[in-house]
C-alpha cells in the first residue's frame, strides 16, 4: 500500500500520516466549533449585529492580508530544502521581522481608513482596530510555517487547540451573560493574540533558538523578490473573497451582509480541507521533485483527483439540506441565507483545486502567473458585484464569487502556454472522463497533442 507514493513502512510515510492527523484534528475541532459554538453566537446576535461583526472583520482582512508579504509557502519551501540550523534560524528570524513591520504599516492603515469611511459606526471602527493591533504579533506565523515544513504539526496544533477552546468559552459565557457586539470583537482580538503567543512558546520549548533567529538583509531581499507577485497576488484573492461583504454592506445593507456571512460561514467550512491535506503533503512532494520529476506529477495528479471528488460531494450535499440547515443552525430569521448558501456552496471544487494549483505555481517557479490570475479575478469579482448586488442582493453577490473562481482558480490557467499543462490537470481532475497524468508527458498531454 501507498499514500502518494511513500511506503507505508517508512518513516516518510509514518510522519506524514501522523502530521495528516494532527491537523485534520485541528480542523476538525474548529469545524465543530463553528458549527456549534459559531451558530449559538450568530443566533444571539441576530443578521444586523452580525452583519456588523462580519463587515469590521472583513475590513480588517483586507488590510491584514499585506502584512503576510506572500511569505508563507516560501518560507515553507525555504525550510523543507535547508539542511542546516543556521539557514534555518536565518530564515525564521528574516520572516519573522518582515511580518512585523508589515504588520504596524497595515495596523495603521486599517484603522486610519475604519474611521474616515465608517465614522458614524463607532463599534466598526473600534473592532477594526482591535483586530488589526493584535494581528501585529502575527509575526510568530513563522512558527506554523516551519512545523509545516518539517511534519511536526502537533507542536502548534496543541496550543492553538487550547486558545481556540478557551476562547470559545468566553464566547458561551459572554452569551449568558447577554453582553454586547463590543464583546465579541474584543474576544476575537484576543484570540488573535494569543494564538501567536502560544505559537511562540511552542517553539521555544521544542527548538529553545527562538532568540538565536537572524535577520538577513540579503536575504530579506531575495524572499521579497519572490514574493512580492504572491503578495499582491494574496491580497486580490482578499478582495475577491471579502470584497462581496464589504460591497453588500455598502450597496445594501449590514443585516444582508449577515444573511450572507451565515451561509459563506457553512460553505467556507470546507476550505480547510484542502489546506490540511496540501500543508503535509506538498513539503514532501517537493522534496522529491528534483529528482523524480514523474513521481511529482503522478502524486500531483492523485492530490487535484481526490480534492476534487471530495468538493463534488460537498456541494451536491450542501444543494440537498441548505434549507433544513439554515433554520436548525440559524433560526426563520436567517432563512434568506439558504438561496445564498446553494450557490456559494459551488466555489467549493474550485478552491480545492486552486489550493493545489497555487502551491503548484510556486514550486515550478510560476508565481508571476499568479498575480495575473489573481489580478483578473478581483477585477471581475467587484465588477460583477456592483452588477448583480442591485439586482438580487447577497444571492447575487454569491454568484459573482463562483462565476470569480471559476475564471481564476481554473479557466486562468488556459491562458498562457507555461500553465496550461496546470489547466490539463485541473480539467482531469474535475472530469474523470479524462485520463489521470502518469508523467511530466503526461500531465502536458492534451496540451501538447
């Protein structure tokens, strides 16, 4: 037996399934949170105040999304090809500073930009800036990134279990106790806050170098070279995937925004698959694409097959119990977001394959296609939100995020000869009529024929 092509009595193949385990636990705690402790919140603080909450944080993760500077699966990249401590601390120590100072830049301009466009909404503006001050300690991401790379997730997923917990507590208690909006945001900013805080600790009481980290200017220079497409490439993706929220509670109203966080909030969900899948297995793959360059894309092609059928299932399930989901969850009151919900849950197939698809840019050198995906992507998702917002509200707003995906997550790749053996992929995958990739020729056949 085989798991994308590592013998099931290694000790690759151990590590990776133990590292699958600990972050589908991870993910599947917080699934379940949402669903439970999420739901109870929503229902107290009914579509207008949760719209509201939705809005503010949206705003803030528009802004936040520049403080990552695209570092993220470089970094991993970095880590999982480095053999030795002081490339290691360097790498850690250069990210981790480039994080933070972007991170006081983005704090700055969120909250500068809450108060002159929503003044008159002074618990918006206050909760912006509460999450943007506590994000600045998101410099300690890093820490997540070098587990990720090196298989040992349940160094971080202990702690980040024990916030997410605790937190959700506080959520329970703030209900019973009836306390307001302001509360909530307050709790979600600490929750930001330690979280990183734990990242931290967990790595100094596993590697105890977390003083020893090193900032390169060289080196700073050379991961800003390559990440800059990805960055700007991550923040187009921020405004075709929030930009919906902002626009309906601009064009329309806070309380729709709220019938549309509550249906995103069920389809989004499963955006976590994808990401826990890749996190353990991509590091792997790329360590042996160098050498066995059929065996990476023979794997690849496996990884975009299966998320596939898995995103297929979730959307023909989520079409089945929109409706008797929404009312269990939700209550009458939020019933609107069912017809959201039905379309929304259809981006699902093609965020799985874009997770695929972005990892895949970056390990064959091809990022500086992803800012043009990415660019096309946010220009059609605003556009096609100030269409379809007047006309059929949150609904409306849904279908422009799946008609967004589709075009960049998939139909994007077509367009340039580099990445259409991506498209050839991505097309298998999403239509098992089409034969699997057994090679590099393989995965560029239909391209190349």
């Amino acid at each position: 037996m085989q798991f994308f092509g590592l013998e099931n009595t290694g000790k690759g193949f151990w590590e990776t399934v133990r590292n699958i385990g600990w972050t589908s636990t991870n993910r599947i705690v917080r699934m379940g949170g949402a669903l439970v402790v999420g739901t109870v919140v929503v229902r107290y603080l009914g579509p207008a105040q949760y719209g509201s909450f939705s809005f503010a944080f949206a705003l803030f993760g528009l802004f936040n999304v520049v403080s990552n500077l695209g570092l993220d699966y470089l970094v991993v990249s970095e880590i999982a090809l480095s053999h030795d401590e002081v490339s290691k601390r360097e790498v850690l120590g250069t990210a981790f500073w480039l994080k933070i100072c972007a991170s006081v830049a983005t704090t700055v301009a969120a909250s500068l930009y809450a108060w002159w466009s929503h003044s008159s909404e002074i618990v918006v503006v206050v909760m912006v800036a509460m999450f943007s001050v506590a994000a600045i300690t998101q410099g300690f991401d890093v820490v997540d990134y070098f587990f990720q790379a090196r298989t040992r997730s349940r160094v971080v997923v202990i702690p980040q279990l024990i916030v997410f917990v605790l937190t959700n507590l506080a959520r329970i208690t703030a209900i019973l106790l009836k306390q307001s909006l302001l509360v909530f945001g307050i709790i979600a900013a600490l929750e930001i806050l330690v979280t990183e805080i734990g990242l931290a600790l967990a790595y100094q009481t596993a590697e105890r170098d977390i003083f020893q980290w090193a900032f390169s200017r060289a080196r700073a220079k050379r991961l800003l070279r390559a990440s800059w497409p990805l960055l700007i490439s991550g923040l187009l993706i921020i405004v075709y995937m929030r930009t919906d929220q902002i626009l309906l509670g601009t064009l329309s109203s806070k309380m729709v925004v709220g019938f549309y966080s509550a249906a995103t909030k069920l389809s989004e969900i499963w955006y976590a698959i994808p990401s826990l899948i890749c996190a353990s297995v991509m590091p792997r793959l790329l360590a042996r694409k160098g050498n066995d360059p059929s065996f990476y894309y023979t794997r690849l092609q496996t990884l975009y097959n299966m998320l596939a059928k898995i995103s297929l299932l979730i959307g023909l399930g989520g079409l089945v119990v929109s409706k008797y989901l929404i009312l269990l969850l939700f209550g009458k009151a939020f019933l609107p977001a069912a017809q959201v919900l039905n379309v929304h849950i259809w981006t699902a197939p093609f965020v799985f394959i874009g997770v695929v698809g972005g990892m895949q840019l970056i390990h064959e050198n091809l990022t500086r296609f992803a800012l043009q995906r990415s660019i096309v992507g946010a220009v059609c998702n605003v556009a096609l939100n100030f269409m379809l917002i007047p006309r059929f509200g949150a609904v409306g707003s849904a279908l422009a995020t799946l008609f967004t995906q589709v075009i960049a997550s998939y139909l994007m790749d077509a367009a340039n000869r580099e990445t259409r053996h991506i498209f050839a992929m991505k097309s298998r995958a999403l239509f098992s009529l089409w034969p699997s990739a057994r090679s590099p020729r393989g995965a560029k056949a239909l391209v190349d024929a």
